[in-house]
C-alpha cells in the first residue's frame, strides 16, 4: 500500500522535480509571459480581471494575488500544480490497468519510462494550453475506470470544469481524445460521465454567451480573425485589389499590430484576408499536409512506435476488432485534420498523441486476460526501453538549444531595456517576443531593475484585448490610436523602442491618419553599426509644425 502511494502520489511529484533541475522548464512560446503581464497590470492600465477567452475566474484570483504578493509566480505554481494533478490520475490509470498484468518493478519501470517519453516534455516546454487538454482527458479516464463509484464521477466532471475554466475549446479536444478510452473502460456505465462533461460544456458556452460585453465579444471575434491569418493560414488573397488603407491594414496585421481598430477590423478582414475553400485546398492544405507526417516523425517517435507496436497486437484479425481500427482512423483524422485546418503545435500534438496511446493501452488490458497479455505488457516495456536513450538525448540537445535561446533572449531585453532607460514608459513592438523560452518560476524577475513604471505594447496578439484601449485612454486621454501616439511622442518620459518594420508601419499610421497638426513622426537615432537590420532600435518623435 504504501509502495503505490508513493508511486501514485510521490513519483510524479519526484520525476517533475528531477526534470526541473536536469534540464530546466521553458515556455514553449511568448504567450504565457504576455498574459502574465496583463494579470499584474504591467501592460494595462490596472491588473486585468478577465481574459474573456481563457482562465475564466483564475484570472481574478491571479490579478488579487500578483497585487498582494508580486514575487510569488502564481500563474506556474498553479498551472503545474494542476499538470501535477493530471500527472497522478494517469498514473493511477496505468496502475491499476497493467498492475495484473506486470510485478511491482516492472510496473514502477514502465511508469518512469512512460513519462520519460510520454510526459516530460509537459513540463519541460510548458505552455499552458497543455494543462487543460491533459487536466480533461486524465479526470475521464480516472473516472471511467471507476465508474461503478459515485466520488470519480465527480472527480471527473471536476477535473473537466477545471480545465474548461482555463480554456473551453482546449478541455472538449481532451474529453475528445480521451472518449475512445471512457468507452473502453467504461462502456454505458460512462454515459453519465460524458453527459455531465456535455452539461458542463453547454451550460458554461451559454454563461459566457450572455454575459460577454459587446467589447469582449468583438474581440473574440478578431482574435479568430487574426488566427486565421498569422497561425492557420486560412486566408486567400483579396479578390479585389486593395485601397492604400487596406494594404497598411495587412502589413500590420502581418505584423501583429492590431490597435488601431479604425485600421484592423472585422471589414478590413472581409475584404483583405477573405476565406476561399477553394483556395485553401488547392494551394494550402496540401504543403500543410505533407509536413505533418514529417514533423510528428521527428518529434515523437517514441509514441509513434508504441502506437505501431499497440496497434499490432490490437488489431489482430477479428470481427471484435473492427472498432479498434475505426478508433485508430479516428485518431488520425483528428491529427492531420487539426494540422491541416489549423495547426498542430507540440502543446497539442504530444498530449493527442498521449491519450491515443493509452486508449490502446485500454484496449489491451482492460479486461483480466490470460499469459499472452502479461507478453504484450513485457513487449510494451521493451519498446519503452528502446526508445528512451535515442529520445533522452534528443530531450537533452533541446534543452540545450532552448538554454542558448534564453540567454540570447534575455541579454536582447536587457538591450532594450537600457535603450529605454531612464523613461517611465516604454512603447514596443518586439520586447514581447524576447519572452519565448523564459523559466516559467522567474516571472517575478522578468524584466529586471531597469524595468519602466509602464509598457505600451503596439505588436502582439495583446494589442487587441480591451485592456490596450484602456492603458491608451489612461496615459493620453483618448483610445484613437494614432492620437495617443502623439500624446506619447510630446513626452520626454516616453521611450520608443521599435524595430524598422515596426516604426515603418507606424509612420504609415500616422501619415494616414493626419487629420490634425502639428504632424508626427517617427525617426530612428543613430544605430550601432554592429547592429543587424531588423533588430529593435531606439527612436524619436519628431512633430513637425505647419510654417
């Protein structure tokens, strides 16, 4: 008893630690810093209470906390405490699934050696998109597997709730991959479980419905908007030739510029950056398709070939099986047509592949059998053991790479920061982006002691939440952005550190919208000469009075 414990409870708990200290935790992209930031009022006008599309009501209880205790890195401590959680039903999945089948040691091996392969990377190159497809997918199937009990019904709905509260889209893809191994284990004894997931799920889509401002709405609706240019490529191009205004809409939605919503709107996307099915079969969708298999190939072979091995032993000829292979032609539509259609980054790709693995692992042992299934359990940890060296040291060269991709990153904000110094306010376009790769627990030190009392981002998915609009009207007294541009550029505590595409686009802003004088502009002072082209430079307002 005390031996499962530690394995259920404890090893996760170690194996997470070990990873943290041997190789380190990265964000896999800017994302999550950036939301940090608007959760402690860095980037907004006040700490940011709602995120309308995701962490709804975490993100109250962040801002109160970041408020009270600004050092304290709330927003990892809860993501991988949840991570965590799911890490321990899954392993209490396994357990009680290959525990008949394997001994103590063996069982104890396979449970290091799944989540070496199977679940590190979780942790390691952390996004938080990965917490509530697995928080989802991990309370379904502990509860199926413990159907017959009225506490792991509620266990799993909860652990649905939870992960749907950080972002509803994301927890129904888990409760989707998950479903083939609730049916497995469970068969209609799960209807219950799924039916309370779909009330959930209904219940909380029609909450948000009638309460979403008309503000938040907007955005929502732009954030799909911009997705479908810049991460999904589902746009064609204009099917007529584009006015001046639409030409500066597209270079600076290219560009993630999204404040001026004068520029940037749902029309200009209508006309700028349409949907044409036709289009996006032809000349996208395939060049996206044929990439798939190559980068899943390269990135998680081990779980490809448990996938290989399960699926032999399987999909044996027989009329019961027949489900089986349907199941593993589902899985594979739900890849390739998210990679397709959308994208397939590695925070949804490993934990899709993940539960297909184990709704195998349930096909294959989920009933007592006889000595051939305790032969398949032996074989599925010899693949185990195959796969780790060649996949430890590609885990470990990552971290490598991501370890230089830190320190580049940090030493280029610290170059903008001093650029900036000794301004109360910073206006940037790619201090954002030096956020990829950050340590999920230095939040707190992020920026450094040359950090600026206020930061007005002009690049980034950011740009279009309501809290941007909100910062504008505080420093300047208007929410035009063109006009607070200018209020900005009459301050002499205002530092403006942009990169010459970024500052480009910006003149073209405000030569556009000059419908009052004196005339702004932007001009870069004098660059290194050991700087490189695109890189982020200081510059001035120059504001030109009519003779």
């Amino acid at each position: 008893m005390m031996l499962r414990r530690f394995c259920l409870v404890g090893l996760p708990l170690l194996l997470l630690l070990l990873s943290g200290v041997g190789l380190g935790c990265y964000f896999e992209t800017n994302d999550d810093l950036t939301i940090i930031e608007l959760l402690r009022g860095t980037t907004a006008a006040a700490p940011v209470t709602d995120l309308h599309l995701y962490f709804h009501g975490y993100a109250a209880l962040w801002s109160q906390l970041y408020t009270a205790y600004p050092l304290v890195p709330w927003y990892a401590l809860t993501l991988y405490g949840l991570l965590y959680l799911a890490t321990v039903l899954v392993f209490a999945v396994l357990w009680r699934l290959l525990r008949p089948k394997l001994g103590v040691g063996a069982l104890v091996l396979l449970l290091v050696l799944f989540w070496g392969v199977a679940w590190l990377e979780h942790g390691f190159w952390f996004n938080y998109a990965r917490v509530p497809v697995l928080l989802a997918g991990a309370g379904l199937l502990f509860a199926a597997q413990r159907a017959s009990v009225r506490w792991a019904l509620l266990v799993g709905v909860g652990m649905f709730g939870l992960a749907w509260l950080i972002r509803p889209s994301v927890a129904l893809l888990g409760a989707l991959a998950a479903a083939p191994g609730v049916w497995w284990l469970a068969g209609r004894k799960g209807l219950p479980l799924l039916a309370g997931v779909g009330a959930w799920a209904a219940a909380g889509a029609l909450l948000l419905n009638l309460t979403w401002s008309p503000e938040a709405a907007t955005f929502r609706r732009l954030d799909v908007l911009k997705s479908n240019i810049n991460d999904f490529q589902l746009t064609a191009p204009p099917t007529q030739p584009l006015t001046a205004r639409d030409s500066l809409g597209l270079a600076a939605a290219r560009h993630w510029m999204f404040s001026d919503s004068t520029l940037v709107n749902e029309a200009f996307f209508r006309r700028a950056a349409p949907f044409n099915p036709a289009y996006f079969l032809l000349h996208t969708a395939p060049a996206k398709l044929a990439a798939l298999p190559a980068q899943l190939a390269r990135d998680y072979f081990p779980l490809l070939l448990l996938l290989g091995v399960t699926a032999l032993l399987g999909g044996r000829p027989s009329g019961s099986r027949r489900g089986f292979w349907l199941v593993q032609l589902a899985y594979t539509g739900l890849l390739l047509g998210l990679g397709t259609l959308l994208k397939l980054p590695p925070r949804l790709a490993l934990p899709l592949l993940d539960f297909w693995v184990l709704s195998n692992l349930v096909f294959l042992f989920r009933r007592p059998g006889p000595a051939a299934d305790r032969r398949a359990g032996h074989l599925v940890l010899l693949v185990l053991l195959g796969v780790a060296l060649p996949y430890g040291y590609k885990v470990y060269h990552r971290s490598q790479v991501l370890a230089r991709e830190r320190q580049q990153n940090q030493a280029e904000r610290r170059r903008q920061l001093r650029l900036a110094h000794p301004a109360r306010i910073i206006v940037a376009d790619a201090l954002v982006t030096t956020y990829k790769s950050e340590a999920p627990f230095a939040e707190g030190n992020l920026l450094g002691r040359n950090q600026p009392a206020g930061q007005v981002d002009v690049a980034g998915w950011q740009t279009l939440h309501p809290a941007q609009a909100r910062l504008r009207q505080q420093l300047t007294g208007t929410r035009y952005f063109p006009d607070a541009l200018r209020h900005l550029g009459a301050r002499s505590d205002v530092a403006w550190v942009l990169t010459p595409e970024g500052a480009a686009i910006i003149n073209q802003q405000l030569r556009l919208a000059q419908r009052a004088t004196p005339a702004a502009s932007l001009l870069e002072s004098v660059r290194p000469s050991s700087a490189r082209p695109e890189t982020a430079q200081l510059y001035r307002m120059r504001v030109k009075f009519p003779q």
